[in-house]
C-alpha cells in the first residue's frame, strides 16, 4: 500500500513537471521565441490563425511571410489540416462564383 502511494506521488509530480514545462513552451511560442512541440517534434513559429492560413491561400502574404508559414504547415498536421479545409473551402467558392460579382 505505501509502494503505490509513492508511485502516484512520484507519477503526479512528474505530470505536474511536463504540465510545467509544456505551459513554458506555449508561452514561449506565443510570444514568438519558442517553436511549437507536435508529437515530439519540434515545428518552426507558431500555429497560425485562421485569417492567415486564409490569406496565404488568397495569395495576399508577402513573400517572407508566405514562406515562414509554409514551413510551419509542412512541420505541424493541425495547421496542415487547417490548410486543407480553408484551400478546399476557397476552391468551393471559387468554382461556385461564391463572392464574385458574375452571379447577377
């Protein structure tokens, strides 16, 4: 009985340190010193917003912006998802007229 409780001590603390040490990471990245952390792996920047990934398939980022974008999608699978629905969702509107001034 007093193995196991100082197995779940040690297992608390040790979840409690990864939580400590994750929140720093996010912090870190949000300011946009650190790099994000997916699955291990270490993503460049920060995940990006919405409005941005919009913006990069619009082609309406500059240059230095689209790349620095592009590497973080080709590191991170949420914000390549989010890439995928946005470009699928545009194509849509594109092929529908949807926004454009022909429908009249």
């Amino acid at each position: 009985m007093v193995i196991e409780k100082k197995e779940k001590l040690a297992h608390d603390k040790k979840r409690k340190r990864k939580y400590r040490d994750d929140r720093m990471k996010a912090l870190l990245v949000l300011a946009g010193i650190g790099e994000a952390d997916v699955n291990g792996q270490s993503v460049p920047g920060q995940c990006a917003s919405e409005e941005a990934i919009a913006a990069l398939v619009e082609g309406k980022l500059d240059k230095k912006n689209r790349k620095s974008l592009l590497e973080h999608i080709d590191a991170c699978p949420s914000c390549y998802q989010l890439w995928l629905e946005v470009s699928q969702a545009h194509n849509l509107r594109q092929n529908k007229g949807i926004g454009c001034n022909n429908n009249k």
